[in-house]
C-alpha cells in the first residue's frame, strides 16, 4: 500500500458542523447543530444500522407518578457502584424529563395502557420508569422520529456509506475529518468549524455481542490518533440474557423481560438467582451476568435458561412481539420453552473522556452517546439510561460546538494515520482471520472474568497485531480491523492496569470489590513512541 504523503491529493468539501454517526446522540446532536448552521452527518454502511435501532427495552425516564429525579439518581449512581461523575447523572436524569417529553411532541408513539404511558421495571431500577415502543423495538422508534425531524431540516445533509477514516487536526484542534465513500473508494476531506463523535459502541470487539456489525470502536480508535483521552475503557457491560443457539448470532433477550417476571434458571431448572443477590432476577446488570457465568462453569453448560412461560401466550406474544418473532424463526416458541440464554458484551461504559458539554479534550471535537465517557454510568450503566444519554448529551454536545470558535492558525491541516512509521506498512496476510481470533482473544481473555495472567496475554497478542496492521488502511474492513485492534488494546490495557474488582470489571485475582484506594479513573493515551498513532498507555485519572 503506498504511502500518502500529503491530503491535497483528496477531494474536499466544507461544512459548518460534522456529525459522524447516525444513532440517538448523532440524530439528536444534528438536530440541535441545525439551528447554527449547515450540518453535515457521515455514517458509514446503513444509517439505519446504530446500535440505537436494535435498542429494545427502553428509555429510562421519571415521569411516572410515584418516580422523581432523585430516585432515578440514586438508582444510577448506585448500579455505577460510586464510580459515575454525579454532576453528569443528575443533568442525565433532570435534562432527560424534557428531552423525552419533547421526542413525544415530535410524535413518538410509546406504549401506553388505557391511555397512560406504560412503564416497565428493569434490574436495579426502585421503580417502574422504562417507557417502551412496539413493545419491544424502541429503538426503531426513536429513530423513526429523529430521522424525520431530520429530513425536515433544509441545513441538514446526510452523507450514507461513508467511513470515517481520521480526524484531521490544525494548531491542536479538531476540523474535520477524511472518509472513504465505501462504493467509489474514493477519500473525501470534509473540513468543518467542529465536529460532534456520535459513532456508538464497540462491541464487535467480543466474539460474543448484541451490537450489530458495525460497532468496532471508529470513533473511540480515530480519538485516540487524534490525541483525546480514553476514560475507564475497562468497563464493558455484558448483558445477562442473549440467545444461545449454535446456529444464531447472540440476539439480545430484553432485560424487560425479567422486568416483567421472567425467571432465571440453570440446566437443573433450578430458580438460582437468589443464591447471589437478594435482588434476584433484578439484581444489576453486572450481578446477574457474573451469576450467570457463575452457573455456567457450575453446571458445565454453556448457557442457563430465561422462562417467561407462565406470563401467558397473549401477553407474552403482544408485549414482545420481536422476541417472540426472532426465538419462533430458530424453534423456540417462548410461550412454551425456556429460552437457552448467555451472557454477551452489549455496552462500553468508557470511552472518549468529555466534560458535561461534550467536549473532549482535543478542542474542536466533541463527543456524545456510547462513544463518550460523560462518567455517567460508572463501573455499571443503569438499564435503559443509554438512550436517554444520547438525548441529554447529543443535545449538550451539539450547544457546545455550536458556541465553538476555531482558532484560525497558518498551520496546515493533519491526519494522525499520515504520521505513522512508514516501515511498518505491512498487510495482514488473512484479515478475516485475525478478526476471528482477536474476537475470542477478547473473549476469553478480558471477558467477564479476567486475571493478571490473561490479560497480559491478550495485551502482548493485542501490541503484536498492531505492529503488523496496515499503516495506512484503504478499505473499510481493514480500517475496522485496525480499529478494533486499538480500541481491544485500551480495554486489555486498562483491565490490567485496575487491580480490583467493581461493576463490570471482575479480576478473580483481586476480587476485593470494597478497595477505596482505586476510586479513581482509567485514562488511555496515545504514547509518543516511534510511531505515534499506535501505541496507548494506561494511566490513573
Ligand atoms: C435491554 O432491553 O435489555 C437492553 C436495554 C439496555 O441496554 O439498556
């Protein structure tokens, strides 16, 4: 692969505001940017393709009549076990009771019971404050609404099936950034006054994941190049309940339903949850997957069972009609059958370090959503606080760079990707290989239960990959791949670094979860080594 010695070989376009992502934060971030100028949003393959879209459980908001916005903190704080910045969960909570009434307004049709809004119960929450669409595709309807209040805005354009390669950087600060249309292949360098991260999770990551195909850390990875900081990248939620079928992908199995009083069961049939937590089926979301894995390895099963069969087949089939849907299509009629469950990495908790207005620490660029590390969820997200997060702080991010002025500067523009060791520009021999084997790595090595020895396994295997990836990446695949590979790095890393156990992050070897000496925060930084987009190294916060 030839190198690329200078960026005026690219087509170029301008624009106030780059939004890069299309999910809950990007959408709502656009809409808020429009008011200030013209928006550009990239996303790359399918806007429809976020992980908001597959969201199915709901939106946690304190609306219902016995609920206040002081609960709804205390519960968020509580399930990031100490770890949340408190100032971004109480504008989570507060901010999230206008944002939510305001989506309403834009004809967002939440589930409601003789008229009322229907709220559901989810692990962790004191009381019934999820609100729900469909049923079980609330996500769907988010994005419903938000895409349509987009297409209305005139100074809004959208931008599909374009990768966001790296950011580009003049004087220190963020101006845009370089993309591959993934149909020409042609680089397009979209240069902006600033631009808002809204590229979600990272989940590809795992061999085992709810997260769609496209949730391979871009964003978090192209941060990183850029010089921003990563926070506490060690925390990775693993839902308790996708489905576990040789012949299907790990579908999620809504926490909602358990909500609703679906049981947790090992391959005995036994109802063991109370054996871990008092809260039982609706213990935290960490509790309740490490007692899953727990079971598990007991039983020697590679799965427990959820049974939601004596809810009834009408309330059952109406009230998760997707679910429902998805388990007939491989044999499973919930009605009647245990659903075969296990558990599967879902959320990042870390991710690029921003202060309440989104902005991260390279001026110019902002952050918002599941990219983001606002500090609201601690070592733990609180069930169904993801999309209302993408609300409150889409909203937050997209004020913060419309109040942004660049400082203009006679430096030229840069790309972190361009600064890179040209001798190590060689090419995975089987790409798709190495993405197989880095998914288990993960896996089994900076999974739900970590050790010193694992994880210093997975960090040499992790370094070794990224001294042998493509310097300069040409097709999307190999940019995802490279991409994992950094954003895997920061995880290993990080899982080192934190020498006890709390929310998320479990170390078998130092399982003491009570250790007030580590109350502190994981920073991932780019290190200044030979090649300096590649390397990061881990330090307390
Ligand atoms: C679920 O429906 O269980 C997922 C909701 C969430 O991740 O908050």
């Amino acid at each position: 692969m030839p190198m690329r010695s200078s960026l005026t070989s690219f087509a170029s376009c301008d624009t106030d505001f780059l939004v890069i992502g299309g999910g809950i934060a990007g959408l709502r971030a656009a809409l808020e940017l429009a008011r200030h100028g013209q928006v550009l949003v990239v996303t790359k393959g399918d806007p429809a393709e976020s992980n908001t879209f597959y969201a199915q459980g709901g939106i946690a908001v304190a609306l219902n009549d016995d609920d206040h916005v002081d609960l709804h903190f205390t519960d968020t704080v509580k399930a990031g076990h100490q770890l949340c910045y408190e100032p971004a969960a109480k504008i989570l909570v507060e901010e999230g009771l206008a944002r939510v009434q305001e989506l309403i307004e834009w004809g967002a049709r939440f589930d409601t019971i003789d008229g009322q809004l229907a709220f559901t119960n989810e692990g962790a929450h004191s009381r019934r404050r999820i609100l729900r669409a469909g049923g079980d595709a609330t996500g769907g309807e988010m994005v419903r609404v938000l895409l349509g209040q987009v297409r209305r805005e005139p100074t809004i354009q959208w931008l599909g099936s374009h990768f966001s390669v790296d950011l580009l950087i003049r004087s220190g600060q963020c101006r845009g950034a370089l993309v591959l249309d993934e149909r020409s292949r042609a680089f397009l360098l979209i240069t902006a006054r600033a631009v808002v991260l809204a590229t979600g999770g990272a989940g590809q990551v795992y061999a085992r994941t709810t997260n769609p195909s496209g949730a391979t850390g871009d964003g978090m990875a192209m941060a990183l190049r850029a010089g921003a900081i990563l926070q506490d990248m060690e925390f990775v939620q693993f839902h308790p309940t996708a489905l576990y079928l040789p012949s299907s992908p790990p579908f999620l199995i809504s926490e909602t339903l358990r909500g609703e009083g679906g049981i947790l069961r090992n391959r005995s049939g036994e109802r063991f949850m109370s054996r871990y937590d008092p809260d039982g089926e609706l213990a935290s979301r960490d509790v309740v997957a490490r007692a899953i894995w727990s079971e598990m390895l007991r039983t020697k099963s590679p799965h427990v069972y959820l049974d939601v069969t004596h809810l009834g087949a009408t309330f059952v089939k109406k009230r998760f009609p997707s679910i429902y849907a998805t388990c007939l299509r491989f044999d499973i009629d919930i009605t009647e059958e245990w659903i075969p469950v296990a558990p599967s990495a879902h959320y990042m908790m870390g991710g690029v370090k921003t202060g309440l207005d989104g902005e991260t620490t390279v001026p110019g660029l902002f952050a918002a959503g599941e990219v983001a590390c606002t500090g609201v969820h601690g070592a733990n997200r609180l069930a169904s606080n993801s999309l209302l997060e993408g609300l409150v702080f889409g909203v937050r991010a997209a004020r913060a760079a419309a109040a942004f002025v660049p400082q203009e500067g006679q430096a030229s523009l840069s790309l972190p990707l361009l600064e890179c060791d040209p001798r190590r520009s060689h090419m995975f021999s089987d790409r798709e290989k190495v993405r197989r084997s880095l998914r288990r790595l993960m896996w089994t090595k900076v999974g739900l239960v970590r050790s010193e020895e694992a994880l210093q396994r997975a960090c040499a295997q992790l370094a070794q990959w990224e001294q042998t990836s493509p310097t300069f990446p040409v097709t999307r695949d190999e940019m995802e791949l490279s991409n994992l590979i950094q954003v895997g790095r920061c995880i290993a890393e990080a899982a080192l670094w934190r020498r006890n156990s709390i929310g998320a992050h479990f170390r078998k070897d130092f399982p003491s979860t009570d250790d007030p000496s580590w109350n502190h925060h994981s920073r991932s930084v780019r290190t200044m080594a030979s090649s300096p987009n590649r390397s990061s190294s881990v330090q307390a916060g």
